[in-house]
C-alpha cells in the first residue's frame, strides 16, 4: 500500500512591529496592514494590539487563531 504523505509549510519572517524572528502559518497568523500589505506580527505584539485596541475599549480580547504559529498543511486550512 502506498504511504501517504502530508504536506506542511511555514513561513519564517520578522515581526510587523517589533522584528523578532517568527515562524509562522501564513493563512493564519495575526497581522497588520501596512502601506496595503499584510504583515504577520508575533504573539506578544498581538497581545499589545488586543490590549491597546480592544480590551482598553471594554471589548473582549481577540484570541489567536488556533495554529498560528504551528506548522499547517500546505493548501492552507
């Protein structure tokens, strides 16, 4: 019997904002749009843009997406 393989991907950048290397999966990694682009940030920035952006405002927090920062098969989700 044929074995059956999987696929995974990630991608490796630097945080939008504060520029630590990160790992991530680019369908879903939190990001910022910046100058049009969508910029993966990491997950203390998040924490940072959840508190600045929402908690602050009296909102529940944004939590992140599950597998974020995980390897995810390739094709996306």
């Amino acid at each position: 019997m044929p074995r059956e393989e999987t696929t995974y991907m990630m991608a490796y950048g630097f945080c939008a904002n504060c520029r630590v290397p990160i790992q991530y999966a680019p369908t879903r990694v939190p990001s910022l749009r910046i100058d049009g682009e969508k910029r993966a940030i990491c997950r203390t920035c998040f924490g940072t843009w959840n508190m600045i952006h929402r908690t602050s405002k009296g909102l529940e927090a944004m939590p992140v997406p599950e597998g974020a920062y995980e390897p995810e098969p390739a094709g996306g989700m």
